[in-house]
C-alpha cells in the first residue's frame, strides 16, 4: 500500500506542548509502544478508555498505510501486584497471569487490536540489569542501602515532559515507592533491594527486584531500538513514570529516547474522578451485567477527543448504545438494497474522514461525517448506491472498528422495503394520510416501521 494519505498526519507532541506534523524515523515504518496494564485487579473503565484510544492511534497510522510494531508491556512485578499476590495468598506468577487473561478479554470485547507483542516485566530482567549497571557506570545511578536510585540531578533535561519547576527538587532526597507527586520529585528506585517476602533477582549490585520505571525503557529499547516513534499512554503517566523513563534511557543511550509522546485524558464518573471509595468504579463486567453491548462502550469513547475529559454516565453509555444500534440497523438496511447505479458523487466524504482522523485523531468529527452521510441517503435514497456506502462503512471501520462487516443483513423481502421508500417520499410530501396507509400496509404484513433520528427503520413484528 502507497504511503499517501499520512503526510499529513498530525499528532498533538506532549514534550513539545502542540500539535505535529508525524515524520516517522524509518520510511514506512512505525515504532509504537503503549503503555498497558498492572495485572493486580480487573481493567476499570478509565484504563480502558487509554487502550481504546491507543487502539484508534493504532489503526490510524495502519490506515494510512505504515506497517506498526506495536509493543504492550504487562506490569507483573511492582509493588501492587505484590501486595495483591500477598492478599490473595497466591504465587506472583499465578495470581498476573489471571488478570492478564481478563485484560485480554477485554481488549476482544471492545474490538481492540492486540499489539505484536506483550511484554512481561518479569521476563526482562536481565535487560533490566543491564540498563542500569550502564547507569551505574556512566555515574548517573548510586548504591544506597541495597538499592540503587537514578540521580535527577546528573540529568539535565529532567522535567521537560511533565514542566517540572526543578527549584521545587530536593537534592539527595529519594523516593522508593513506584507513584508519587510532582511535588515529591525525588532520586527514583532503580533497583529494589531484597525485603522479606518479595521476589528477587541476583544482579551485580545485589539481590532484589526491579523498580516499575525501570521496566518499560528496558522493554521498548529491546524491542523498537533506542530511539523510536511514539510513545502513547494516559496523561496520568506523564509524571513521573514517562519523565523518568526519559532520563534513565537518554542518559544510558546519549539518543534521544521517543519522537512523540501522545497522551489520553482522564474519564470522569459522573463528574467525578473514579474510586473505590466513591463507588463509581466501573469494570467493562459491570457494564455487561447491566445489559450494555460493550461496543457502546467503544462508541461512547469515540463521541470525544481523546485528549478531552470524558464524563462517564450511565444515561451518556445507553445513549451511545441508541446510537450504535442505530447505525447498525442502517448497515442492515443498506444490506437489503439491490446493486443501484451511482448518481451522486461521494468522492469528497472519504477525505473529509481522513482529514479529520489524521487530524490528531479526532474521533467525534469522524462521527459527524458518518451521520451526515445516513442522514444524506435518508434524505435521498433514490440518489445513492447502498453498495458504495456500505463500501465507504466498512473503510471507515478500519479505524472505528465497530463491527459493521458483522452486522447480518435483515431478512426483510424487498417488496416491504420498496414500500417503507413509498411511505418515506409521502411523509417528505407531508402527505399523512398515504404514508399512514402504506405503514398499516407494512404492518398487516407482519412487518412494523419505526421512524427514528436517522429515518426509517423496518423491523419484523
């Protein structure tokens, strides 16, 4: 496939504040990694809304034609899934591999592309040791106390992604735990020294285990080289996870790490951040045990751009849920359609969509242009092909990924629709009174037309 569409692909650039235009390192080619799950407990809906739109990203830049070496991590060794192993009194290796299976089900129920590779934490290890022993080497990392701890300070650059104020930075302070607060920025644990009850690892400056940061510069450079393209994940990472993953790697490397850092805003419950203390803390089951399709979950993450606040409602979800049946029961409806020939040009609908995909990814615009083009045909039926707008449905799909090749066509017999077309060219006519007798018509037929925000849909009584 020809590499057209993408020159002018931009990307909103987190480290420089503003939207880019995409200029890959290799022609053609597209180093991706994004961030994935903490395997201690079920995927909640925010994280989910990450891999959605780490998903559109995905299949954006594979849209456009680029060939993507799409790289997840799985963090199974940190301090919650210890603590979680610990409380459920099962081996570590047993109780990540649970929730990453779960978390596997989730990306299939939500149609999210599966990356070229997982990568768990605790089969890089040795990758691990080696980054920091070159760490240790280059004088940027120190032994403490059977640690070994990153010193911000020998790094220059520190706080460029997050805009660290480095005046707030207490020198020689330093911070064990894997999350912590702008405010507390501090030297970060590298290498955790053996405690009681924790898994460990021999390495040249001790036994112990790895600090979570460490984990995904050792896995993305293995992977995707020292320098690759993008780097994708929620803004909650921005710092200190991302601001530290740049300096233990551009330190070790003297390259500059990733091209473009691209971030995902948060999703709001009700208003609110989500918490278990709140009660607002959703997982896609929960959505399922209410009933929901859980592609209205996806939809629903598309209706906004993904660098906005989404806020998560119930009545936003059964909306999305409207919406999508909506659009499947024109997919049915166009399937039911015999060949027509083209009237009508729709040349300009296919780059409109792409210029507002690549357009930073902009989702909701894409939506609209979706809708303008059912509601165009709803208007006159007569002057499109169905055949070519299923065609253009099924293309947008590659990004959307909402299962419109999926959709059975309805057994509806022609002669019904060919009067549901009737009753729709008299009510544009205001003629009531036929339209009401072509429905009773339909209807005697064992056949009931519902008149909705996108037209008319048949359905079997």
């Amino acid at each position: 496939m020809k590499i057209q569409s993408l020159q002018n692909l931009r990307l909103y650039n987190t480290l420089a504040r503003k939207k880019q235009l995409f200029k890959p390192l290799k022609k053609g080619f597209v180093g991706l990694y994004t961030c994935g799950p903490t395997v201690y407990d079920y995927a909640h809906i925010g994280n989910l809304r990450t891999y959605v739109f780490e998903d559109i990203l995905r299949r954006t830049l594979e849209y456009g034609g680029y060939r993507v070496k799409q790289i997840m991590n799985i963090t199974d060794v940190d301090d919650k899934t210890i603590k979680g192993a610990h409380t459920a009194a099962e081996p570590l290796k047993k109780f990540t591999k649970k929730y990453e299976n779960l978390f596997k089900e989730d990306l299939k129920k939500l149609s999210i592309e599966f990356p070229n590779a997982f990568t768990r934490a605790t089969e890089y290890i040795p990758e691990m040791i080696k980054l920091i022993s070159v760490l240790l080497k280059k004088g940027y990392a120190y032994q403490k106390e059977g640690s070994v701890y990153f010193n911000i300070s020998k790094f220059k650059k520190y706080g460029a992604l997050a805009h660290l104020d480095k005046k707030g930075l207490k020198a020689g302070a330093r911070v064990d735990v894997d999350e912590y607060q702008k405010n507390e920025a501090q030297d970060f644990v590298l290498w955790k020294g053996k405690k009681t009850g924790e898994p460990f690892w021999k390495a040249p400056f001790g036994l112990g285990r790895p600090g979570w940061h460490i984990e995904c510069s050792a896995m993305s450079m293995e992977n995707l080289g020292k320098s690759f393209d993008i780097h994708a994940a929620g803004v909650d990472l921005i710092f200190p996870h991302h601001e530290n993953e740049i300096a233990q790697s551009e330190a070790a490397t003297s390259k500059k790490f990733v091209k473009y850092w691209v971030h995902g805003e948060l999703l709001l419950i009700d208003g609110k951040k989500m918490s278990k203390s709140l009660g607002n803390f959703y997982t896609l089951r929960d959505l399922e045990k209410k009933g929901f399709n859980t592609l209205a979950f996806r939809y629903l993450m598309l209706t906004a751009h993904y660098r906005s606040q989404l806020n998560f409602t119930r009545e936003s979800l059964q909306a999305a849920e409207n919406s999508l049946d909506r659009l499947y029961d024109f997919v049915r409806l166009l399937k039911t359609k015999p060949p027509q020939v083209v009237l009508k040009n729709l040349a300009v609908v296919l780059p409109n969509f792409k210029k507002a995909i690549f357009n930073d990814l902009d989702t909701p615009k894409a939506l609209t242009i979706v809708w303008n083009l059912i509601h165009e045909y709803n208007k006159n039926p007569n002057t499109y092909s169905a055949k070519e707008i299923l065609s253009l449905l099924y293309d947008f799909d590659k990004v959307l990924s909402l299962g419109f090749k999926n959709i059975k066509s309805a057994a509806t017999p022609f002669e019904i629709t060919q009067l549901a077309e009737k009753r729709e060219e008299y009510r544009k006519n205001k003629n009531w009174a036929k339209a009401d007798e072509v429905r009773n018509k339909i209807k005697k037929m064992g056949y009931l037309v519902e008149d909705t925000p996108t037209g008319s849909a048949i359905k079997k009584v």
